[in-house]
C-alpha cells in the first residue's frame, strides 16, 4: 500500500511541476567579451551558473558570410529579438534607421500567440523599446507592451550628466531596482532587462580597473533581479527562465572599441538557469540567435511557420534535428549538408529562388526532398530553378532552419 501511495504521490507531484506557470526573462549587458567575464569575481552570475550553464557564444553572424554582422550594440540586440542577423532585421548601427519589421521579435510573436499574457522592459535606452521592438507601430502590428520602464537617459533633472558617465551606472540601479521590483509584485510573462554602464567604462578606459569595478557593479543588480525571480518561484510556484548575454565582445589591442570581426569583438556568451543545454549547445559554438528560439520553446510558445523559416537560431534545450546547415551549388544542383544532433525523423528539403519575404511578400518554396535526418547530407536538382540566389530550409520533426546561397552576380 504503501508503494502505491509513494507512486501517486509522485504523479502528482510531477503533474504540477508541468503544469506550473512559465515566465522568462532576459537581461542584455552591455559590451563584456567572454576572456573579461570569465576572469572577474561575479557571485550573483556564478550562483546562477552553479545551478544552470554557462557557454560561450558568438555575435557578429557569419565572418565573410552573407551574413556578417557588425558587433555593435543595438545591432547585436536585434540579433537577440529576432533570432536573426543584421542581413535580415536590417539594423546596421545604433541610429536603428530602418528596422525591417518582417522578421518577428520574441516580443511580437509572443504577443500573438498569447494576447492575454503580459510583456515587460526594463531599460536605460528609450530606443530598445520605441525603435527595435517598435511598440506601438503600425509596422508591429500595433504591438504593444505592458509594462515599461525606460528613457531615464532623457532625464536629465533625476539623472544630471557628467562627464565620466557616472549617471548611467545610477540610471542602470534603478532599471534593475524597478524591474527585481516589478518582478518580484507583478510577475510579467516575458521581460527585457537592458544595461548599459558596462560598454560606457569600456569605451572610456578600455581593459581596465574601472571595466572591472562596472562589470563587478553589473552583477550586483543582476543579483537583485536573480532574488526577485527566486521569490516568484517560492511564493507563486512558477517556473521561471533567466537568459543573461551580451551583444559584443572589445577589441584586442585596447578593449575600448568594437564594431568589427577580430575574435575577441564576437566574442560573447550565454549564462541561464538552464541545467541540461541540450546536445547542439554542447557541441557547437552557439550564436546570440539561439537565444530567441530557446525562450520560445520554454514558453511553450509555437514559432508561426514565417518566423522559423527565417530565424538564424536554434533552440539550446530539447531535441534538435538539424543545425549547422551548409549549401553549396554546381551543375545545377545543391549540395546541402547539415548535423544531426537527436536522431530521429525525415528533413524536408524547401527551396525558393526569392526572398520577397522581406519586403512584405510571400516566397514559394518547393519541397526537392525528403530524406532521414542521420543522412546529414543531399544532393537535389534545380535544374528547373536557374538562379544567382537559392533560398533554402531545411525541416526536420524538432526544429527548422534556413541557409542561403548566394552567387557572383
């Protein structure tokens, strides 16, 4: 009697484990390369790693590629947002002067598929909300967000400038006093936590004591945070994801610059409350893309067909079909290679000669193939699609993701 009790008492258990309410937030810190992270004294990240992960992770998209991204900082944002790199989301600086708005934020998509769920953002910069995440415009689709605290570098009678930028670190305390506080009482589904003190010291002083003394500040308010989110799990029983990244890495010669593609500017990382990253996160080198797909699968939040066709990004936890793809094309066919990090299933083979998505219109893909995922490799005839541009995505049963071959034109 006593077996069966123990058994039934361990179903239940682990039916309201999965049945708990699921909340993530992500914060973005400013302008730390992974060599500088790994070196300084963080406790409040390193009890977070403790009880999750840590990897390193790339930004900048594809060196060389059709791909590559500047690692700037509202450009290495969007590539977060959108789970795509700059070629698509179209934000090349921090001007933001023509987001492409067809490639879907975390935000927006969440939105969408949950209206009645709340979305926050914690910010120093007005701009990430009005501009990347484009609340409010007609172009999102009139996304709006629910709570917001942000465009404190507008006031400047609470937050008087000076010279050495001292306010941005006080403007960074009280993002992250309002959000550990927002959190911990109103508990948002989805939040963006951004601050930006760090890439100040860095700009200003390059490797440094005062880089050190930013980033050592940085941990302290993603503690605060951390402590608000281990309340929710406590009092409200919810099961809460924290992603904590940065969106560019410093320069060899100074760390006081970036923008450009040596390895320590893409050089950034990944710390979460994830326990088991998945295989692909452990054998690959992941990229700032994975970071959307990743909260969208712990959200249980299906990506529509439009936005996993497009996104550059693959999820870090659960299984994974495809990843990795390459394209290549001679005598009028592709050879399309990919890995196979959880066996199991077929790969659909898509391709389109357009890319009218990104305007707003609507490629016809053709389906070429379909073969076992394990084969991790298919050679498919487009002697009937002649073009200079192939398009091409690859479906597996977990995961979808896209390449492109682009021709000398």
């Amino acid at each position: 009697m006593k077996q069966y009790l123990c058994l039934f008492l361990a179903v239940c258990w682990a039916a309201s484990v999965s049945g708990q309410q699921r909340k993530a937030v992500f914060i973005i810190v400013d302008g730390i390369s992974a060599d500088v992270l790994e070196q300084a004294q963080l406790p409040h990240l390193k009890s977070i790693i403790k009880s999750g992960s840590y990897m390193r992770a790339f930004v900048g998209g594809e060196k060389g590629g059709y791909s590559q991204t500047p690692t700037i900082s509202a450009v290495g944002y969007n590539s977060v947002l959108t789970g795509t790199w700059v070629n698509k989301h179209n934000v090349w600086d921090n001007d933001i002067a023509a987001p492409n708005y067809q490639y879907w934020t975390i935000f927006r998509t969440f939105k969408t598929h949950f209206p009645q769920k709340k979305t926050a953002i914690y910010s120093s910069w007005l701009d990430n909300r009005t501009k990347l995440v484009g609340d409010g415009l007609e172009a999102t689709g009139n996304l709006a967000i629910d709570v917001k605290y942000d465009g404190y570098e507008l006031d400047t009678v609470r937050f008087p400038h000076d010279r050495k930028k001292a306010y941005m670190e006080r403007i960074d305390a009280h993002v992250s006093e309002e959000a550990a506080k927002s959190i911990r009482q109103q508990g948002p589904d989805l939040s963006w936590v951004y601050l930006e003190y760090t890439d100040d010291m860095g700009h200003m002083y390059g490797d440094s004591p005062e880089f050190a003394d930013a980033i050592q500040k940085m941990d302290e308010k993603v503690g605060k945070i951390w402590e608000a989110i281990q309340y929710r799990k406590k009092q409200f029983k919810e099961d809460w994801l924290i992603v904590i990244t940065t969106d560019h890495g410093r320069d060899e010669q100074t760390g006081k610059h970036h923008g450009g593609q040596s390895y320590r500017q893409r050089s950034g990382w990944i710390i979460s409350n994830i326990q088991q990253p998945n295989t692909y996160a452990r054998v690959s080198y992941p990229g700032v893309v994975d970071i959307m797909p990743t909260i969208a699968r712990f959200l249980q939040l299906p990506l529509p067909q439009h936005v996993s066709r497009e996104s550059d990004g693959v999820a870090l936890t659960g299984k994974v079909s495809v990843a990795q793809p390459e394209v290549n094309c001679f005598r009028d066919a592709l050879d399309i290679t990919w890995v196979n990090p959880d066996p199991g299933g077929t790969v659909k083979i898509w391709v389109t000669t357009t890319n009218a998505y990104k305007t707003g219109g609507k490629d016809e893909y053709r389906l070429l193939a379909e073969v076992p995922a394990t084969q991790r490799r298919a050679v498919v005839s487009v002697k009937d699609l002649p073009s200079k541009f192939y398009k091409v995505v690859l479906e597996g049963k977990e995961n979808t993701v896209n390449r492109w071959w682009v021709g000398e034109k």
